[in-house]
C-alpha cells in the first residue's frame, strides 16, 4: 500500500508525501456500547489499516484524494471556517480533525492529503477511528508536533464524530487505535481513559466473519441508545450508568431505558470478568461471557439482526467450550468475532462457509487476526 500510494500522491501533487502515518482498525473482543456511560471495554487493534501521506502547502487550502473511493478528491480553506461538507461527508472526518488540530493550537499552512487503506467500511471494524487518526498523526508531525500525545489524538477524533459525522459515541474505537499494543488487547476505563493491556495467548486466534451486512451508526439509532442511557442515569441520579454496579428495581422507569439500562450495567461486569478470564487462559468462562453479551445486545438493547445471530449461533457451537462468540460493533450489521484455538480455524471456518451465507448469497469474508499495533509512523 506505500507504494501504491507514493504513486498517487505523486500523480496526484507532483511529489513525493513528507510524512505517511498509519493507524489499524480494531475488534472489540467485549464491552459493547459502554464506552460513552463512562464503563469498560476490551478491544484490540487488528491488521486491517489506513494510511495517510501528507505534505505541506503555503496557500491556505487541503487537498485530499481517497484511493479506496475511486479516488474522490476535495478541497477546502483552512482562511475559512472548516464546516462539514454535504456534497463530500466522507471527507469529514479529515475535516473534523484539521479544525480539531487548529484549535488545539496546530499551526497549519496549508496540506495536500492522500488515503488508502484495506479496512472494510460498515463492518464495525473502526474504520473512520483509522481515518482519524493517521490523519491526524500525520498532520501533527506535519506542523512540528509529531510526538502528540495518543490519548489527545482520540480525543480530537471523537470530537470529529461527534461534530462533523453526527455521531455521538463513546471513546473506545479512537482510543483502542491510537494506543493499541502489539500482542494485547486494553481493558479501557472510559472515564479515567486508563487502558490496562491483557495478553492473549498466542494459540488463541482472532477471528472476524463478516455479516454482508453494512453497517451504519449515523441513522439514529446509535444516538438514540445513548439518549436512552442518559435517561436512565438521570432517573437513577448517577453521573453515567458506570456507577451502577448492580442492576437496580426498575420503579417508575419506563422499560425501554430499563432494558438499556441493565444492558449496559451488566455488560460492564462481563467486560472485567472477560478481563480476568482472558489472563487466565480460561476459554470457557471467556466463551460464556460473550454469548451472555450477545444474548443481552439482543434482547435488551436490540442492535442485533437474525442473520448476525444466526451467525454467532453457528460460531458457537461449531467452537463449543473452547471459545466464544459474539457481534461486535455498534450494532445493526458488522461483523461477528470469534475466539478459539488457533488449530482449530480451518474446522469452524469451514464449518460456516458450509452453513452461512450474507443477505446477497455470497460466502462471508473471514479474516483472522493478532492483536496490532496502533497508531505510527511509516515515514
């Protein structure tokens, strides 16, 4: 992908990028929709990547150019004030952290920009989370700050989702790629962002089915789960769902928030133990956490579809105490993961290409995955 995209920026600009950064996607093994009531989540960064080249400009504008849209190219002034673009929403997310940048005090000029990458949009895989962030790593290094802080960095690109994709979510998918180890996945308290790493054993492979089901969060759905969330906080008289470690009497609580409510509380408790079963080596216990978190994004926060839980369904059995699986993601399609033995992949992927096809009659992308890095330099 360097090279593929050198020759873009090239064709492109007329020269070669002065920085390329790059920054993976993640899974989250648990820890679904907890991130923004301030609980526990446990994702890993993946394989799968965006990458961006950039290079100064002395004329006040940014140029981007996206390889894995056709190369759909935008522009926009960094002398006027940087709004969300509706004729080109996909660039938002470059906008959103230019204006994030230049407010934290970035002093810009001017940029020409280039994208590519392999991370499949729609799939629950945090693909505008990479987007964001090796932009704006990228950026940084480009106005004399590349040893900006990671924590910052995703902070910038939840403020961009929030601001300029209309997406009010919580911090885990920027996070998880801007902070990610190799070889760990990060048990991250949302509120203090501490991100504790919790090794995987090396025979416990990753695996992403995905769906064939695009997936997008920016239709309501997600904001009107976190709205329901805050209800229920409020109704309780705790700052975020967090506080609540035992699901408390309903009482005049309508039961929609309720539901969420004990969703949220409950997957919490998952989370951590999945923590310590993971440490553990415990695959059974690990195994029954996740079919309890997709039993309860199912059935109490209603983000899962038939065909997703058909899928996890299949994964379970053909895994059977040696794993588990749920959806992961925000819901409403994506992706399912998986844990198991690693000598076991051949046997349960073969068993799902045999049993599962997505909506259109395809057989599932499957990827398996360890644990990556996050977010870094190329050049």
């Amino acid at each position: 992908m360097i090279e593929a995209l050198d020759t873009l920026f090239r064709e492109t600009f007329g020269e070669l990028p002065t920085v390329v950064a790059r920054a993976p996607g993640r899974v989250n093994l648990i820890g679904e929709h907890t991130d923004y009531n301030d609980g526990f989540v446990l994702p890993c960064a993946i394989g799968k990547q965006t990458l961006a080249a950039v290079s100064a400009r002395a004329d006040g504008m940014v140029h981007v150019i996206a390889a894995d849209l056709g190369g759909l190219k935008t522009s926009f002034s960094l002398r006027e004030p940087i709004a969300p673009s509706d004729a080109a929403p996909w660039s938002n997310y470059v906008r959103g952290m230019v204006h994030g940048l230049m407010a934290d005090g970035l002093a810009l000029t001017g940029a020409n920009i280039a994208l590519i990458g392999d991370m499949p949009q729609g799939a629950g895989l945090s693909s505008s989370a990479a987007l964001e962030n090796a932009v704006g790593l990228a950026l940084a290094a480009l106005g004399g700050r590349a040893d900006i802080d990671r924590t910052q960095l995703a902070l910038l690109g939840q403020r961009t989702e929030h601001d300029f994709a209309g997406c009010k979510c919580g911090i885990m998918d920027q996070l998880a790629s801007a902070r990610a180890d190799e070889g760990v996945a990060l048990l991250i308290d949302c509120r203090s962002l501490d991100a504790t790493p919790i090794s995987i054993p090396p025979d416990l492979a990753i695996m992403i089915v995905h769906s064939g089901i695009t997936r997008g969060l920016v239709d309501g759905e997600y904001n009107a789960r976190r709205a329901q969330c805050e209800t229920a906080a409020l109704h309780y008289g705790v700052a975020a769902l967090r506080d609540l470690v035992d699901v408390p009497p309903q009482e005049t609580l309508d039961d929609l928030a309720y539901r969420r409510a004990r969703h949220v509380i409950t997957e919490n408790s998952r989370t951590l133990a999945a923590a310590d079963a993971l440490n553990a080596g415990n695959a059974a216990k690990l195994g029954q956490l996740m079919a309890e978190s997709h039993a309860s994004m199912r059935d109490d926060f209603e983000i899962t579809l038939p065909a997703i839980d058909d899928l996890v369904a299949l994964l379970q059995k053909a895994i059977g105490a040696e794993g588990g699986a749920r959806m992961t993601g925000g819901g409403f399609g994506g992706a399912v993961v998986a844990l198991l033995p690693g000598s076991r992949v051949d046997e349960v992927t073969a068993a799902v290409r045999a049993s599962y096809q997505t909506p259109s009659g395809l057989t599932p992308n499957i990827q398996i995955e360890k644990p990556a890095q996050g977010a870094s330099f190329l050049r």
